[in-house]
C-alpha cells in the first residue's frame, strides 16, 4: 500500500513542467535605444526613447500597432529602463535590441566610451547591434517616424542595413567594429549616419566623423563614397566621364595599401589603390572594348576618375577637419611603431604629403551592340 502512495507523489514531481518559463506576450522585447540630450543640465543626464514591440501586433491580421514608443528622463541608462519596466509593468528584455540611435547633440557632448560601456555590459545585447548618429535632429524624432514597408522602425532601419555591402555612400559599422576602430585611434572614426528627410521618411547615407571619442562633424554621401575606397570593404559604382560620354563602371574587386615613407625625420605616404570590375553602360561615344587599346584608355580615364575621389577624401581630412579618420595613423603604427610613438602624430597628420595611386582595370565587358 505503502507503494501505492509514493506513484500519484512521483508523478506530480516530475510531471510539475516549467513553472519559471514566461510567454512571450508578457514580456516586452526592446529593438531599438534612442539616446538624446535633456534641456534642463541640473536635470537628468539622459533622455531615452525605447521602442517596444509587441508580439501580437506583427501579424498580418493585426489591428494594433506592431511598437509602442516610450520615453523616460534619467541619469543612466539602466534607470530608464528601471522606469519603463515600471511603466509597462512586464519583464524587459534587451535579447532583440537591433539598433542604437544617438542624437547629434547627445553625440557632440558625451563620450561615447560612457553610452558603449552600458551596451557591453548587457550579456543580452549582441555586440553586432548596430549604432546610427542622428543627423540634425534627435533620436526621439526619429524613432517616432513610421516606416513604409515594415510594421515597425527599428526593423526598417535593419533591412536598410542589409543593404550595406551593396552602398557605397554609407558608413557601414557595427557597435563592436566602431568602438575598435576607436580604440586603435585614440577616438577617431567614421561611423554610420541617419537623417529624417521631407515626409518623415529615414534615410541612411553619409558618415559621421568621430575624434576624441566625440561627434565631430559630418560627411555627405558623396564624400563618404570616397573616404570608402581607403576605409571601407563596400564596392562602388563609378562614373567615367569624357566630354559629353559618361561610363558606368561597377568596383567587384578592390585591394588598398597605405605604405609610409620614412626620410630623415619627413614622412609621406603612398595609397596604392588597386580595382577590377565591369562597364555596366556607355553612354555617348563608346569605346571600342574589344580593342585593348581602346581598353587601356578608359582604364586611364576610370582610374583618373577614382584617384580624384580618394584626393578629395584625404584633403576633407587633412584640411577641413584636420582629423586622420582615414587609417594613415594605423598604418604608420603598424610598420614603424618606434616612430609613431615618439611623435604627436594629431599634429603632424594634417601636413603630411599623400601620394595617391590608382590602378583600374575592366575584366568584364558585359554584353555590347
């Protein structure tokens, strides 16, 4: 009998199921962080926008939104979403966290070694999340946009990111590669930028030009494409133009080396910058590609083309800004570590000579008339 009594107590001990597990529709997941600056400076530090998805709103068949917007004052990150977890009043979590957004006045003000200290702390985030500064305007305001193809911003904001390696007038820099990339410069870089345009809509080009671990200024989308062919892994469409002909060429390959020069005590570099891709369009006379000499003249012309770019692109950095977000410090370091230590090299760069070589080569003709 006595056994009997021991079967129901067994059952119920391992029959008891996950007591602890929660549902989804009890919890709220945050994919996107917005960061801005507060008005009042005896106030609270911070101003954070969070967009809170809710699992029931992404079905198709939804009648409710798909993201809730909140946004909370406070001194840390961490107590802000201490108030939205009192707010919502379910567990929050960080697991789904996509997108980072930092206003450009927050971005001028803060170091940003403070707002990543937070992020790499959180065993939830992924170091891979991605970081966009806000051009012109707060993250609150653009987080409040509504996306036209997605049920939610941050998930827009990730289809754009897909579209990267496919851009060249972006910088492309995930919150682990940025904050490496600074590292090794003491705080200067280029990271991603986002802008609000007309009819709300978010767009993604341009860079922002980091130095001394702090906003610093702005490229265009243009003068981003050109800072890419030293900085960047994205390939290029470029147009080659002679007269009134103009001659789309696509970059598939490319291959950069900064080489330093060391005289006595005068540095210079070398960019040797190396391409291979297909003409895409001839538009006006063509050229005759068939031809090998003809090939070899717009080859120069192509090369001559990108060369300009790349000068642009080291006189917006020597020049404007005075600020060697382009890497030639890293590589100075890398081959004559004894030189670049004994020097002040953030004084120096702005007045170092810069030879530029550019090699580009049309491997692919794709079909002609």
């Amino acid at each position: 009998m006595r056994k009997c009594w021991l079967i129901p107590i067994l059952l119920i001990l391992l029959t008891s199921g996950c007591w602890d597990v929660q549902d989804i529709r009890n919890r709220s997941f945050v994919t996107a962080i917005g960061i801005d600056a507060t008005q009042d400076a005896d106030g609270p530090k911070y101003k954070i926008t969070f967009e809170v998805v809710k699992p029931a709103g992404v079905r198709p068949d939804a009648q409710t939104p798909a993201s809730i917007i909140h946004t909370l004052e406070a001194d840390s990150i961490n107590m802000a979403i201490e108030l939205l977890h009192a707010r919502v009043g379910r567990p929050v979590t960080l697991a789904h966290l996509t997108v980072i957004l930092i206003g450009e006045e927050k971005a001028k003000e803060e170091d940003f070694r403070h707002i990543a200290d937070f992020f790499f702390r959180q065993p939830e985030v992924q170091k891979r999340v991605r970081v966009l500064f806000v051009h012109q305007a707060e993250a609150m305001e653009l987080l409040k946009t509504k996306p036209t193809y997605e049920p939610y911003l941050s998930a827009h904001l990730v289809t754009l990111a897909q579209l990267d390696n496919k851009q060249s007038i972006v910088r492309t820099n995930p919150l682990i590669e940025f904050l490496l990339d600074l590292r090794r410069t003491n705080g200067k870089g280029l990271a991603s930028r986002i802008l609000v345009a007309e009819g709300d809509i978010p767009i993604r080009h341009g860079a922002a030009i980091f130095n001394r671990w702090k906003l610093s200024g702005w490229l265009s989308s243009s003068e981003t494409q050109a800072a890419n062919w030293i900085v960047g892994d994205i390939n290029a469409t470029v147009e080659g133009k002679k007269a009134d002909s103009v001659y789309t060429y696509l970059v598939e390959q490319k291959s950069v080396r900064l080489v330093p020069h060391i005289n006595g005590d005068k540095i210079s570099f070398t960019v040797k910058l190396h391409t291979d891709g297909t003409i895409l369009q001839q538009q006006g006379e063509p050229f005759d590609l068939s031809d090998p000499a003809e090939t070899a003249q717009l080859e120069s012309l192509l090369s001559q083309t990108i060369k300009k770019q790349v000068e642009g692109a080291i006189a917006k950095a020597q020049q404007e800004f005075a600020i060697d977000y382009l890497g030639f410090g890293i590589a100075l370091n890398r081959r004559h570590p004894d030189i670049y230590q004994d020097m002040d090299w953030d004084t120096i760069f702005p007045s170092v000579p810069i030879n530029v070589e550019v090699n580009s080569l049309v491997t692919r003709t794709g079909l002609s008339p």
